[in-house]
C-alpha cells in the first residue's frame, strides 16, 4: 500500500507541474500585455512591469493550484483505469476509498500552503505592490489618465477627456473638463496642457493652455466666457489605480471586524482555494473511472465540466454574500458542501460495485 501511495503521488506530481508550467505561460502571457497595454496609456509605470506581473501571477496561483492538481490526478488515474492497472489495484482489495487516503498528504500540504497564500501572503503582496506603485507613480505625470475616455476625477463631481496623451512630452492635447462647484458649474477646454505636482504641497495639477472657460449656473443665463493663455487646476487623484487593494490588502482579522458586506465576501474568497483542493482531489477520484470501451477523454471533459459548475457556483455564492442575498455564514460553504457529497456518493457507488 505504502509502495502503491508514493507510485501514484509521484506520478501525479510529474503531472501536476507539467499542466501547471503550461497553464502559468499562459496567464502570464496575457498578464503581461495587459501590462504593456496599461504602460502605454501611462496607467502604469514601466519600473512596475515586474512587481505587476508578480503580483497578478501569485494571485493567479490560488486558480491555477487546484486546477492543475484536479487534472493530473484525473488525468493519471484515467490512465490506470484505460490500462486496466487500476481493475488490477481493485480486485487486489485497493478500493477507491483507499486510494483516496493516499492522496491525504498531498490534499494537507496544498490545503495548508494555499490556505497561507491566501489568507496571508496576498494581502502583504498586494498592499505592498501599492505603496510600490504609489511611489512610482510620482515620476509619471500621466499616471491615471487615459487618451479617448470621459473620467470622473475621484473627490468631485468633475470630469476629464483628453484626446490624446503623449507620455515621452509628458503633453495633454486637445483637453476637456466640466467642474462642478456648489455655485456654478465650468466648463473647460484647451489646446494642450501639462501635468505637475508641487513641490511644498505635493499636489497635482494640471497647467492648461490657449483655452476657453465658461463659467455659469445651470438653469440660468448668467454665463461668463473667458479666453486664457494659461489656467491651471488642481487635479484631485484619479479612479483607476493599477492595484485595488480596498479588500485585497486588509488583514484576516480587519475583514473579520468589519461590518461591510465586501469584506465578508473578501473571507470567503481567500477560504475558497484551500477547500478547493479538498473539494477537487475528491472529485478527481469519483469521475476517474472508465472502461477501455469509453472515450478517451471522456473523464477530462466531464471533469472539465464539473469543475466549470463548481467554480461559478462558488463565485455567484460569494457575489450574492457581496450583495447581502445570503448570510455570511452559509456563505460560499453550500457550494462546497453540495460537491462534496457528489464526490464522495459517486466513491461510494464506484466501491460498491467493485465489491
């Protein structure tokens, strides 16, 4: 048994870090545009390429862990049945009960290292990655702009367009803005302009340049045009930021001690990895069972399947504890729970039969 336990630990390993390498090249690939894409329009400065990336490839691991683990249990167990090897473990008295057990060590390590990823790990990457964009963000005037995009300046209740933003120049060109104050309301628009921040107050501003601005009350006549060669306006931070860390950056036990409903889905969210691996491996095993008469990749794409029902399930169970549809405790465990059973009723049956 001890001998079988290491044969099948060993082979799913070799498995597991073969899917997980091709699914990171993946995910990395398309982390990575989206990062240059972000560098272009000056959303993200290039020095935070790499800690962006790091960032996002840690946070896609608590995914890409328990999927890769599913398939390659699912995957080489599939074998052995398709080369009768596991009808050979069977009638020697290894039910698939048995073979669960000596998948346990493997289910506790990642359990446990996912559970610190989770909860603990992303939390410093992610704050940390913000105090690191926040302070490169200081050598990026454009930091937060987007060219061919009305933006909500966070703070008021104005808003920007900017035709075209060119980062090398540091230049905003052909420029609009409508400010909202508690009086009257003004209206903006300039030929380009420049972004800077000063240096005693540290605040940005933008400097616009041969412009218009018509300043007035809505509902009224009263409006008062002006032409200037230069008029400068104090920019409040923008929405956008490269990193959200609003939830993602909270402590475990900042989450517990709120009372917003976000923060109570942000729990589940971080649980939801560690359990998933249990969840998985036991699903892994219930559906690994073919005759040499059945397709091929009969037990992958049932597997696939599955594990498309078990994910979105848990993210509208967590979505619905962010809108306050369901109570925190029953949360996303339900979901959990309901798979669970499967697995274990499909074991069940699948050793009743062996018997």
């Amino acid at each position: 048994m001890q001998i079988l336990g290491k044969y099948l630990r060993k082979e799913t390993l070799i498995a597991f870090f073969a899917i997980l390498l091709v699914l990171m090249v993946f995910t990395i690939g398309n982390s990575f545009a989206g990062t240059l894409r972000a560098i272009a329009r000056g959303v993200l400065p290039a020095s935070m390429v790499y800690v962006e990336l790091g960032l996002r490839s840690i946070d896609a691991l608590t995914i890409l862990l328990p999927l890769s683990l599913y398939l390659a249990i699912l995957f080489k167990l599939a074998q052995l049945y398709r080369n009768q090897e596991a009808v050979i473990f069977h009638t020697s008295g290894v039910s698939s009960m048995k073979m669960l057990k000596m998948y346990v060590p493997m289910m506790g390590f990642f359990f446990v290292f996912l559970l610190l990823l989770s909860v603990f790990i992303l939390p410093v990457v992610s704050r940390t990655s913000e105090k690191l964009t926040l302070a490169a963000s200081k050598n990026v005037s454009l930091m937060g702009l987007k060219e061919g995009v009305f933006q909500e300046i966070s703070g008021s209740n104005s808003v920007i367009y900017v035709r075209k933003l060119n980062v090398e120049e540091n230049k905003l060109e052909n420029i609009f803005l409508n400010i909202r104050h508690e009086d009257r309301v003004d209206t903006l628009t300039a030929e380009y302009g420049y972004q800077y921040e000063d240096e005693q107050t540290k605040e940005r501003y933008i400097s616009l340049y041969n412009g218009f601005r018509n300043e007035g009350v809505p509902g009224s006549k009263k409006y008062n045009l002006m032409k200037f060669e230069r008029n400068d306006i104090k920019l409040p931070r923008l929405k956008g930021k490269s990193v959200d860390v609003d939830e993602k950056g909270k402590t475990i036990l900042e989450l517990l001690d709120s009372d917003r409903m976000v923060d109570k889905a942000e729990i589940h969210r971080r649980l939801s990895p560690a359990f998933n691996i249990l969840v998985l491996i036991i699903l892994a095993l219930s559906i690994s069972k073919t005759s040499p008469r059945d397709g091929k990749y009969g037990s992958l794409i049932l597997g696939l399947l599955i594990f498309t029902a078990y994910i979105n399930l848990l993210f509208i169970a967590i979505s619905m504890v962010e809108q306050g549809k369901i109570p925190f405790w029953l949360g996303s465990w339900w979901v959990h729970a309901l798979f669970l059973a499967y697995g274990f009723y499909r074991i069940y049956k699948a050793d009743s039969a062996n018997r």
